[in-house]
C-alpha cells in the first residue's frame, strides 16, 4: 500500500514511517452540549507525515441531527481544506434533537481520540475506531473502523462486483473515470461513499462519508480475523452522517434525507427507449422507428447518440446525413405518433474560431483554465477541445442559452430529454505528456465518415412524410471507429495537486489520466483534485437547469453516466458502457440494487442486450424480458457492434412484446413507486433482505430483486439455460403471469422449462396491483387505460397496495393528483386516500385471489372517489 520514495522527497517524514506509527489525535476542551458535541483534537506525539504532512489541530463536531441521524464531523482548525460545496451538495438542517432521546449514541475516547456509535436500544457497536490511530494530513486521511464477523455491507459504488461486498482483501476505489466494459473490482463512473450495514435481526444502519476525495477503501480481516472497514482518502475531511434504521428501507429513506429525494420522473419516462451509436443518417433513424412499428413493439422514445452532430461538435448537426430541417421533422413526427425523442449532450467543446458554442463560451469564460490562463484544453470525439467550468455562474447562462437556442421548438429540434456522457471527464489524451492539437490529428477526431450520404430510394416510411427513405443496404453503413485560497474550505495550499504520494488504485493510471487535469483550479479556487468526482454532477445540474429553463413547469429528463451521492435528485442514469455478456447481463441486478435501494438514484437501467460486442439471441431475448423491470429500459449498441434491435430476431421480438406487454400494464405500479421514492424515499427496487430482513438466506441474493415492493423478479441467470433456480421467502406467492398460488418455504426452488419469452415474476401476498387493463403503443393511450385491480391476500388473508395518478408530466402538479390507497381484510375491499386527478379512467374489475379460484368483482368503479365492496 505505500510506496518507497526517494529520500529527498520525504523531508519531514521519519524513515519508513507506516501509518502505524502514526501519534494520532488527543481530545481537549470537550464541551457535551445536549445535542451537540465539540471537541478540540491535537497531534498526540510527532507527526509521522506518512503519506504527506499531519494537521497539528483539528475539531471535532459532532449533531444530533434527528432521531435516527448522527452527524459526526472531523475538520481542520484553520478551514483550509476543501469541504464539498454546499450550493452542489446542500447539507439538510440539523433538527437539534436531544441526545437522549436519539436512536444512535456517539462516545468519545480522549487519548489516543477514538470514537464509536451505538443503537441506543440495544448497545450494539455500529462503528469504533478504537485501536486505529486517525491520520489527518494535507493529502491522506485514514480512519478505520471494526466491523462484526461477516458483515453485510452494501453500497460504496459505483462498481460492478457483488450487491452485498466481499469482506475479505476488497478494495473499492472512488474515482470517476471513463469505464468500458465496467470492470470488476474497479473505480467506474460514479463515487457514492456510502454503505449500509445490515444485521438481520438486530437491525440495518447507513454510513455516508461525504467526501468527493479520490479514495480507496478497504474492507479486510487483520491476520488475527478482525474484520474492519477503513478510509484512505486524499484529501477533504471526515464528514460522517450515520443513519439508524432500524429496517433497511429506513436507511434509505434516511439517506434521502441527507443527498435528497430523488427527481419526479415523467410518466412516459417509463416507455421503452431504443438507441445505438452509429444510425447512419436521420432516415435510418427513422426506419427503425418504422420496424418498431410494424414488428408490433411498442417504442416511446427513440434517442440519437454523436451521430447527429457535425464533426462530433454539440449542438450542431452533420448538414448531409442529419440535415437540420429533417431532424426537425423526426421529431415532430415522433411526437405526432405520441414518440419522445432524446439526444446527446456531451461536455467537450471544439476550440475552433468558427464554432459559436466555442466563441460564445469563451467571450463569457466558461472554460476551466491552464495556468498561464489559457483555455485547458484536451482531446475529446470532435477533437481538440476545452471543458466547461460547470461552477462559473456564466457557465450555467452560457449551457441554457446553447440549450434553448439548439433545441428551440419553433427553429431547432423539440427534444423531450438529453444525456450527457463522458461526463467524467473523459479526456482522450492518456496522460500529461499529451500533445491536445497533435492527438486529435493522430486519433482522427472527429472521425471522418467513410461513407457518402445514401440518396432517397423511393421507399417510404409507414407513419413517416414521404421524404424519409432509408438506404436499401439497410444496415451497412458505418462511420470508421474511432487559484489559492485560505480559510475558506477551498482545499490547502502547496499540495502536490498531480502526484499525491498516496495513490489510490485508479483502474485508468495516475489521477489524470484520460481526464481532466487535477491541478487545474476551478473558478471558484478549488481544484480538480478535490471536486473531479463531482464534474458530472455539476454538469446534469446544469443540464437540469436548462431544460427546465427551456420547458419551465414540466419535470426535465436528463440521463448521466458521471453520479456522484445526492445524482438521483436531478437525473436518470444508466449503467454505461457495459458488454454484450450473460456477465454484464447478471452483473446489471446488482447495480440495480445497489443504486435503487442505497444510493438513492431510482431511474436507473443497463443497456438492455449489452453495449460493446455482439449480442446473441437467447441473451438478448432474456435481457428484453429482464431489462423490462427495471426502471429505466433502453437498448443501445456501440458503433463497433452489430444492431440488436428487438425486432432483428423474431425469438426476441416475441420476448419484448411479453416484456413491454407487462411492462406497460404495470407502468402505474411503478409509477407509484417512482411518486414514492421522490417523495419519501422509499425503493423503486428491493433486495430480498429490505423485504425478508430477518431471513439470512435472503442477504446474498442478487440474482432476483422486487420491482416496486410486491413483484418478486427471478430472472434465468445461469448461460444460455432454460431452467431457473431461485429463492423463495416463507410466504404466500402468486405467479404474475398464471395467478397460481405458490407457497415459498425458504427454500430455493427450481422452474424448468423457462422458453426463451418466459422470465419468473411472482406476486408477493399482502399487496394490491394495479394493473392497466391493456397495454398500449405509447404511454399517452396507455394513460387513457381502465384499471384491473388484483388482490394477493397475504397469510393473514389480508392485502394493501395503492395507487398515484396525476397528468404525468408536471413538475409541480399542485392539489391534481390521487393518491388512492388499496385494502382487503379478507372479506371487504376498500378505497380511501386523495382524489384530486380528476379521470375518467375506471376500474374495471378486482381480482381477488388466494380462494380456490380467483373471485372476480365486475365494476366499473370511478377513481374520482371512495370505493368499497364485500365479498360473501
Ligand atoms: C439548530 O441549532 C443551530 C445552531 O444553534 C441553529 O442554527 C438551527 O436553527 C437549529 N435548528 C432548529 C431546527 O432548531
Ligand atoms: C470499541 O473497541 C474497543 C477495542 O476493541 C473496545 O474496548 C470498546 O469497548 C469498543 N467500544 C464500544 C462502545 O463498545
Ligand atoms: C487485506 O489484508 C491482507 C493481509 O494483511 C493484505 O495482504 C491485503 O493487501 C489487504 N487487502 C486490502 C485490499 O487492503
Ligand atoms: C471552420 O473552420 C474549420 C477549420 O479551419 C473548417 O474546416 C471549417 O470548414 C470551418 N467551418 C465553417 C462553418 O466555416
Ligand atoms: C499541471 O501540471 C502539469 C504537469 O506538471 C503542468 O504542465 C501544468 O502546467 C499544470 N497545470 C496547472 C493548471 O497548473
Ligand atoms: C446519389 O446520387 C448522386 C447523384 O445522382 C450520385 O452521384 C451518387 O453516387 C449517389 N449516391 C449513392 C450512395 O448511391
Ligand atoms: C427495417 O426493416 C427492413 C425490412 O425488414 C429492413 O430491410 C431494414 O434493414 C430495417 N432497417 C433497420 C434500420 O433496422
Ligand atoms: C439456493 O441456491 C443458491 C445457489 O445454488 C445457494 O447459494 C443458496 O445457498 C441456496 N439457498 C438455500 C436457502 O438453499
Ligand atoms: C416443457 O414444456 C414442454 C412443452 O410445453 C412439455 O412438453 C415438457 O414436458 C416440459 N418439460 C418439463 C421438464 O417440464
Ligand atoms: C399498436 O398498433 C397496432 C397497429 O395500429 C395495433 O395492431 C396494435 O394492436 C397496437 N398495440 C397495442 C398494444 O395497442
């Protein structure tokens, strides 16, 4: 873990000084406010300046935020290091709760200062630093903390290995970086230094480091067995919220609390969305829309990746293949036939004279600076670029007017939503000894299309004008591939901002490596090196704005692939470029929960049938069923890799017409759970455990999920394989496809003869589904649907569920919303809650199950008011 370095460059520090050594910390002038703690923290002994030079002093602060939050925070006297911005991060307000009265305890050793926090209900050790000395220097902070024999730890991502994490020599590294293929044990898109810890019977709680420090953390057993957890940052400070539980989903809903509730999604958000990297032209486009169509799948929103643009510059359009008139057309004509249509923003701007999104930027000064004040400049898809300063007050007027001018209704393109990639940043220049302007010759960016544009063939579009006609070569075409300040929190001076002696163990190299330099100094005086995980947090906020801005009232749909903690409250994200793989087909469940359930971001897909590589059939068959509940479904394929649309192969057409035919049945379901998580921060997906908590068999599974918290999803898992073997909790189960009863044991339980269109979904009992009578084309006639309520009685012969309805779109949708809740006590079926949508979709009829046969109640029933009937 710790190099050898040349002798010279370690000065003050002891030889072969080990954090070992290390004097840690003493406590003094420790005032015990009710509620409140302060404390002084000194060097206790000679600083050992391991890794860079120890803080002689240091405060402690410690709130009883709420009842179920404890704030614990670790800082330097002299607020010289970079604490993360409260305007990109904003921190919730303590409530200023007595101690006694609070569900987590905080204590205190003086000498050496350790601490540790317990529930106060039972005494159990949450946390203890005990026996670790803390290091606080200028550019490494350590803390460790014991952990109980085999912990259940979840979280700490963004990462691609298991949900619940290995507790052995395992490393997760924080550090955004540009990720194909999503690497196992690796740093990857996103840093969210939080983790939940799960204790079966006694009890769940969360820890949130809020850090945006490049980071390793380990989770280990010393050579005695104990096991530990422990920080290794390169800079911030120790800012803890630990969150009480006691049930897993509280600590959810605690976490929200702190990074905030995640954004309202729109309802047709839900639809199926189809994309790939290299549609030849806007005809294509098109085309695909058009077999969508007549393959009988319905398609909601079609996306354009960096084809459109000229030469790869944002917010320009290739005049041959994606001529500005046409693309405006598509889009109307999506959105005649009730389609969306969505493109790519990317942060890279080309530095060029003639290009007005440069020369506009650059007259306000948007672009993060070299030092000799010149425009920072690296190599991106349109070749030599610069980056926007997203912090610059300017940055965010700049964004919104490139954004209303390009997208402009009336004269450019009506886009309904936009992504940002490479928001990272990606930086194609590999490291410091890249020349921008030679790279971008050398690595021919942007990419020269190879191919002339196609003329019109006389063969038209069904649903489109007459001027879309697509090449008959069909699929052919291809493009080739491819300032210092003190006391203020903005970081400490006389860093060694590019080489810190501590490395964390960056999958991409050294800290700049393929991003943005990290001793460029941001606007505002902080630096790359401590907000680089938050560049693409900074830039959907951004986003988010401009859309909103562009379309004020209406919830804007932005998709990232850069997260950082508190991403969900503004965007949508999928989980990047991963591979045609049953791997990555498997892996996309944990990231699913880990992102739905710990992290607080509910919108959240992989790239249905893989991204990079060839998708085969029966894969990309099960990934159209499995990706189908999940929230957010989209298909998309790198340029490099072959089409996969759904209609391509006639065994996964049938599989995605099941899937979508659920999928949009449910949409309210989930829609309901979406108002939920937005509003309370209850998951929109459940690891087993949230539901089981006290069952131990349930804490390792993530090869099935719940989506919304009544629908039991077991995927096949296993290659290429027509059976499936899944758990199934001591309960009462009902299949969602045939409504028979099944009763789970504990027991793992083995379905044969899952055919390539089947995928095991079961209702859980105790819960009412809303279901929509119909699917439909498009969300805005599913939305017209009437209702099927099915009732799943529980063991205790009793069920509850509820339902959301509002216009769909609004941002703030004021008093037009219901919020209809469901109930069954095994004999009288019941309605009660708020009936401000007003509709004249009804419920048709109520399915009761659990008797020998499901009981079917005839209706209709208005879903303006209270209803009730009784079964004899
Ligand atoms: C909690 O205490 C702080 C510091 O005294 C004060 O600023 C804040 O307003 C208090 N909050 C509440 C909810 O009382
Ligand atoms: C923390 O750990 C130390 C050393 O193992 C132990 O003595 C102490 O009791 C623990 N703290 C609490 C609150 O249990
Ligand atoms: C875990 O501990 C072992 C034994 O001390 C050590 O060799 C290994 O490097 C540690 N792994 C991590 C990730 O810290
Ligand atoms: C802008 O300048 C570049 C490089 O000099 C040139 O290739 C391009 O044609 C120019 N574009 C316009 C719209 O003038
Ligand atoms: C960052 O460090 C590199 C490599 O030493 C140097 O070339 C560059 O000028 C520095 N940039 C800034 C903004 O300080
Ligand atoms: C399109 O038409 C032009 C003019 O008729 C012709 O020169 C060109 O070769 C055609 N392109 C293709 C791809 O057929
Ligand atoms: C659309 O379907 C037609 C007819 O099957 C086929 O020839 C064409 O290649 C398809 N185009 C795309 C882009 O999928
Ligand atoms: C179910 O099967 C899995 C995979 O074979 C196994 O790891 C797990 O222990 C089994 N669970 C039970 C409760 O038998
Ligand atoms: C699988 O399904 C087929 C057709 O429905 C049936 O003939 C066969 O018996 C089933 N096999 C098993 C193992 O259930
Ligand atoms: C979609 O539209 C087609 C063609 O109009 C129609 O045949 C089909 O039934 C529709 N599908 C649904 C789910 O409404």
């Amino acid at each position: 873990m710790k190099r050898l370095l040349p002798l010279l460059a370690c000065t003050a520090r002891a030889f072969g000084a080990t954090i070992e050594d290390c004097p840690g910390y003493t406590a003094s002038n420790v005032v015990d406010a009710d509620g409140t703690l302060t404390a002084d923290l000194t060097l206790f002994g000679d600083a050992c300046n391991v890794y860079s030079t120890d803080l002689p002093d240091l405060k402690l602060l410690v709130e009883y935020q709420t009842e179920t939050r404890l704030h614990v925070k670790i800082f330097d006297a002299g607020l010289d290091v970079f604490q993360v911005q409260d305007h990109i991060l904003p921190r919730p307000p303590s409530q200023n709760v007595s101690s006694s009265g609070a569900a987590l305890q905080f204590s205190l050793e003086e000498s050496p200062f350790s601490f540790s926090v317990t529930r106060s209900s039972s005494g159990e050790v949450l946390f203890n630093t005990t026996g670790s000395q803390l290091v606080f220097e200028s550019q490494y902070v350590y803390l460790k903390t014991q952990l109980p024999q085999n912990p259940n730890i979840y979280g700490l991502g963004e990462h691609s290995d298991s949900f619940r994490l290995p507790t052995e020599n395992y490393q997760r590294v924080l550090w955004n970086s540009e990720s194909p293929f999503i690497p196992r044990l690796s740093n990857l898109y996103g840093s969210h230094p939080n983790y939940l810890d799960h204790r079966g019977g006694a009890g769940s709680h969360g820890v949130f480091l809020l850090n945006s420090n490049g980071m390793n953390i380990n989770i280990n057993q010393t050579d005695t067995g104990e096991q530990f957890l422990e920080y290794n940052a390169i800079g911030g400070i120790l800012d803890f919220y630990f969150l009480a539980g006691p049930s897993p989903s509280d600590v959810s809903r605690q976490y929200a609390e702190v990074v905030g509730l995640p954004a309202m999604m729109s309802y047709w958000t839900f639809g199926f969305h189809q994309c790939k990297y290299g549609y030849w032209d806007v005809n294509m486009v098109a085309e695909v829309v058009g077999n969508y169509s007549a393959a009988n799948i319905p398609l909601e929103t079609m996306w354009s990746d960096i084809d459109y643009m000229d030469l790869r510059q944002v917010f320009t359009t290739d005049p041959e293949r994606f001529p500005l008139d046409k693309m405006r057309e598509l889009a109307d004509t999506l959105h005649q036939r009730g389609q969306h249509y969505i493109m790519m923003l990317d942060p890279g701007i080309h530095r060029l004279d003639n290009y007005s999104t440069f020369t506009r930027g650059d007259e306000k000064g948007v672009f993060l600076k070299a030092d000799d004040g010149s425009n920072y400049r690296g190599v991106q898809w349109a070749g030599e670029v610069v980056w926007p300063d997203w912090i610059a007050p300017q940055t965010q007027e700049w964004w919104t007017d490139e954004i209303s001018r390009f997208f402009d209704p009336e004269s450019g393109i009506d886009i309904d939503g936009a992504w940002n990639d490479m928001n990272e940043a990606s930086n194609f220049c590999p490291d410091v000894n890249c020349d921008p302007a030679q790279l971008a010759i050398d690595s021919n960016n942007p990419p020269q299309p190879t191919n002339p544009p196609r003329n019109n063939t006389g063969r038209p579009i069904p649903g489109f004008p007459d001027d879309f006609q697509p090449d008959p070569t069909g699929l052919a075409g291809r493009l080739q591939p491819r300032q210092e300040a003190s006391g203020q929190m903005k970081g400490l001076p006389d860093r060694d901002l590019f080489s810190p002696e501590y490395r964390i163990n960056n999958h991409r190299g050294d800290l700049s490596d393929s991003t943005l330099y990290t001793n460029i100094t941001n606007v505002d005086g902080t630096h790359q090196y401590d907000t680089h995980n938050m560049y693409g947090l900074t830039m959907i906020t951004a986003t988010r704005n401009a859309l909103l801005a562009r379309r004020p009232g209406r919830r804007p749909f932005v998709l990232t692939r850069s997260t950082f903690a508190g991403a969900g409250t503004r965007a949508a994200h999928w989980f990047g470029d991963n591979n045609s793989s049953w791997d990555d087909y498997r892996t996309s469940i944990a990231q699913l929960l880990a992102f739905a359930a710990v992290h607080q971001m509910p919108m959240v897909g992989s790239d249905v049938c893989g991204f990079n590589g060839d998708a085969e059939e029966h894969m990309c068959a099960r990934w159209a069923l499995l990706g189908a509940f999940m929230p957010f479904y989209r298909n998309h394929a790198d340029m490099s890799a072959p089409f996969q649309e759904f209609y391509l192969w006639e065994l996964v057409a049938q599989a995605a017409r099941k899937a979508i035919d659920a999928r949009y049945r449910l949409l309210d379901y989930v829609y309901t759970a979406m108002y939920r998580s937005s509003t309370t921060g209850a998951p929109i997906a459940n690891p087993l455990f949230f539901i089981y908590p006290a069952d131990a068999s349930t804490f390792g599974i993530d090869t099935q999920f719940f989506y919304g918290d009544a629908l039991l999803v077991s995927p096949v898992i296993e290659d290429d394989a027509e059976s499936v073997t899944y758990y199934l909790p001591d309960d009462i189960f009902y299949d969602f496809w045939t409504l028979e009863p099944m009763r789970g044991t504990g027991a793992n339980v083995t379905a044969d003869n899952v055919t390539w269109t089947d995928i095991p979904v079961h209702i859980r009992g105790g819960t009412v589904l809303p279901l929509r009578v119909e699917s439909a084309n498009t969300t805005a006639e599913l939305h017209q649907k009437n209702f099927q309520l099915i009732v799943a009685p529980g063991l205790d012969g009793k069920a509850v569920g509820s339902l959301y309805l509002d216009d769909g779109d609004s941002l703030d949708v004021g008093d037009e919303k219901s919020d209809i809740s469901f109930a069954w006590d095994g004999t009288t079926f019941k309605t009660t809650g708020t009936f401000g949508y007003s509709t004249d979709v009804a419920v048709e009829s109520v399915v009761v199950l659990g008797g020998e046969q499901p009981v079917t109640q005839e209706g209709p029933w208005s879903l303006n008011e209270p209803f009730e009937f009784t079964l004899s």
